[in-house]
C-alpha cells in the first residue's frame, strides 16, 4: 500500500513537471512574442488592468510541485533508483528557481514597469531578446526535470534494492 502511495505521489509530481513544461511552452511560443514585438511599445501587453500575468499559475504550481516532490522522495527514499531521480530532479528544479529568481523574475519586473510609451530603444530591444533566448535554456531545465520525474515513475519502486531487502519465493515445503 506505501508503495502504491509513493507511486501516486511520483505520478501527481510528473503531472505538476509536465503542466510546467506546458505552460513553459506556452509564453514562450504565445506570450513572449506579444510582449516582445516592439518594446517599449509592445511591453503594454504586460501593464495595465488588462495585463498578461502569469504569475499565481507559476506560484500554484511550482510550489504544489516543489511539496508534492518532496512528498514523493520521502515516499521513495528506501527506493534507491527512485530517489536518484528523484533527488537530481529535485537538484536541477532547485537550480532552475534560484536562475528564475536571480535573473528572470528582475527582468521581466523591469519590462512590466518600462513605460509603453517611450522611443525604441535597441539596449531594451537587447535585453528582450536575451531574456527570450535564455528562457530557452530554463525550459531546457524545466524539460530535464520532467523527464526525471517522469523516468522515476516508470521505474519500479524496488529495482536497485539490494538483494536483501528484495522479497524472494519461498520453496514448497512439500
């Protein structure tokens, strides 16, 4: 049954890794060419009472994704295969955060409030474009944890156990 348990918990964190990914997916090929058309004009797209904002999806489901991974390694930690994956996942989502925290979120507070209405500027138009080809990258990183979350759930809870804990048939007694 705690088997069954950790395994729902591993299947729960690869859905939350794929919406990531999706929604990654999605302002990259959706939102971010709106936004970043013609700055400043185009960051219009990203102010006033009818702004594109994102940010309480990102917030639900990073967080619902963080504890919900957490959840699963301590669900699989006597599962040594699991936990690897789970544990380098969990390491490369953690670098992604402290990038999106470092570089992404300043950047695109900085484009929310640049007002619309200023003259073309090629060092603004630079900065778009750069925070657009290293989203590439992140999702690069966004996509690894999903797939390791993912490899982690198609992997059995006891494949890497030491031979001693693995449970073997019994012989007939008779």
């Amino acid at each position: 049954m705690k088997a069954q348990f950790g395994t729902g918990i591993v299947f729960m964190a690869a859905l939350l890794a794929a919406m990531a990914l999706g929604g990654s997916f999605y302002e990259a090929l959706v939102v971010y060419p709106a936004w970043s058309a013609s700055p400043p004009a185009s960051l219009a797209v990203l102010q006033g009472p009818h702004a594109v904002d994102s940010t309480l999806f990102w917030i639900l489901v990073h967080v619902t994704f963080e504890i919900t991974l957490v959840a699963a390694l301590a669900l699989n930690w006597r599962a040594p295969r699991r936990r690897t994956l789970l544990l380098i996942g969990l390491g490369v989502h953690l670098m992604m955060r402290a990038w999106t925290f470092a570089y992404f979120v300043p950047e695109i507070l900085a484009f929310t409030n640049t007002p619309p209405g200023g003259p073309f500027s090629p060092e603004l138009a630079a900065r778009v474009s750069l925070w657009g080809t290293l989203g590439w990258l992140r999702r690069a990183l966004i996509a690894a944890t999903s797939v390791l979350v993912l490899v982690a759930l198609t992997t059995p809870a006891n494949q890497g156990e030491p031979e001693v804990c693995r449970e073997r048939p019994r012989p007939d007694e008779s």
